[in-house]
C-alpha cells in the first residue's frame, strides 16, 4: 500500500504547497470511462472501467511540471482477484536549458494488489510554440522496476503535442501523446509484451463547455504493451471539473 504513491508524486504535490508564483498552471478532478473496441475484446481479456482522479500542470521561467493521480476501478476492492482496485500516477517534468530545449524526467507508476511497476525516463526535450499549438519530442534512458525485475530497459522516444482551435467561439482543443520503447531487455518483455520493442498513446479531443466544465474523447491504443502482445485499442470518454 505505501507504494501507492511515489516520490514523484509527491514532489509534484509539494510544489503547490509553496507559493512559487508559476507564469500558468492548471488543475482539474475528472472521472472517466475506458470502453476497449471489439476488435481488443476478440484479442485479449481487457475490462472496461471507470477512473477518477487529479491532474494538473504549472510552468515557470526555468521549468514545466505535469503530472495525474487516479484510481482505477474505485468501487472494487483493493485485494479483489480480477479487475481489482488500481493506483496510477504519472509526473513529467522538463528542466529548460536553452532556445527550447529541456532536461526531460518522467516517473510512471502503477500499483495493484498483484503487480506494480515504476517506469523512469531522464533524458533530453525540446518544446516548439506557436500561437495556436506547442510540441515537445524527447529521447531518453528508460528504467524499470516492477514485481519481477528491476534495472535498465532500453530507451524510450516520444513527443506531447496541443492545438487549440474555435469554431463559432466554441473552443476546442487536440492533445496527441505518443511513446516508443525500444532495445527493451528480455527479462522485462518475455512473459508479456513478447517484443523488444512498443507503443503507446492517446489522441484526445476535448471541448470547454463552460469554465469549469471539460468534456473529451480519447482514442487509447497500444501494441507490444500493457502486458499483451497484440495491438489493443479503446476510447476513454471524460468529464473534467476545472478549479
């Protein structure tokens, strides 16, 4: 249970604790729902589920900070066999250096009464901004510590991208995030994902109902990941409270 949240977790709470007057920051408690297609329940055992939690972001003049907390099946119980009861947290943080480029860490981390995994990246970013959208690709060292193994697991590519559009001053906004993982080692794939390499990712689009409120559809997909070989897809429909 201690595990349920890491230490990149907490730093990214601790910095909201300390008034350190970033130039932006958001946040938002949303509750969504994650309906695999049926082409992935023909595929694979996967379960739709509901999940809610925390998200938010905040940038300053010498770094940017993202990061989530949600739980997974909340009205199951924790030590359920099945689709049991899940902690997830995520915390994406860039240290600028120069003309848009970055230091890039990222702390994934998953816990459930049967597997955990922690999943880390240091590396290097470089974000692009334009009026409408912003870019950010980046390339790193990839770690794994999980139930059965711990250690280094290759590299890890991928990139964030945002477009904020209107249409009859209705706005919207395309969030795309995608990650590679490739020169993964054996010990960590073989009773699994079955390949050295995988992808994952979301295209969302969501629409500003009114300040507080967000709505958004996510096509979720995957292949050589979340613990399967084949490729998995899904769309996660969401609904945001923005404070």
């Amino acid at each position: 249970m201690a595990r349920k949240i890491s230490l990149f977790m907490f730093t990214f709470l601790s910095l909201f604790a300390f008034d350190l007057t970033p130039q932006y920051h958001f946040e938002n408690v949303s509750i969504n729902y994650l309906d695999w297609t049926p082409y992935t329940k023909t595929k694979t055992i996967d379960n739709d589920f509901f999940y809610a939690g925390f998200e938010g972001g905040a940038g300053w003049k010498y770094a940017e900070i993202y990061g989530f907390l949600y739980t997974e099946n909340p009205t199951k119980s924790y030590d359920a066999s099945g689709e049991s009861l899940r902690f997830v947290n995520l915390v994406d943080l860039d240290l600028k250096i120069k003309n848009g480029f970055r230091i890039h860490l990222q702390n994934y981390h998953l816990d459930s009464s049967s597997y955990y995994t922690n999943d880390f990246v240091l590396g290097i970013g470089y974000k692009y901004v334009s009026k409408s959208f912003w870019i950010r690709p980046f390339l790193g060292i990839h770690t794994t510590n999980d139930t059965f193994n711990n250690g280094l697991n290759g590299y890890m590519a991928g990139w964030l991208f945002s477009y904020n559009f209107s249409i009859q001053q209705r706005i919207f906004n395309v969030f795309w995030w995608d990650e590679f993982e490739f020169g993964r080692e054996a010990r960590f794939y073989k009773n699994s994902d079955k390949a050295s390499w995988g992808n994952q990712g979301g295209v969302s689009l969501f629409y500003f109902l009114n300040k507080p409120f967000t709505l958004g559809i996510t096509y979720r997909y995957s292949y050589h990941k979340l613990g399967v070989y084949t490729y998995q897809d899904a769309f996660i429909y969401s609904f945001k409270f923005n404070f």
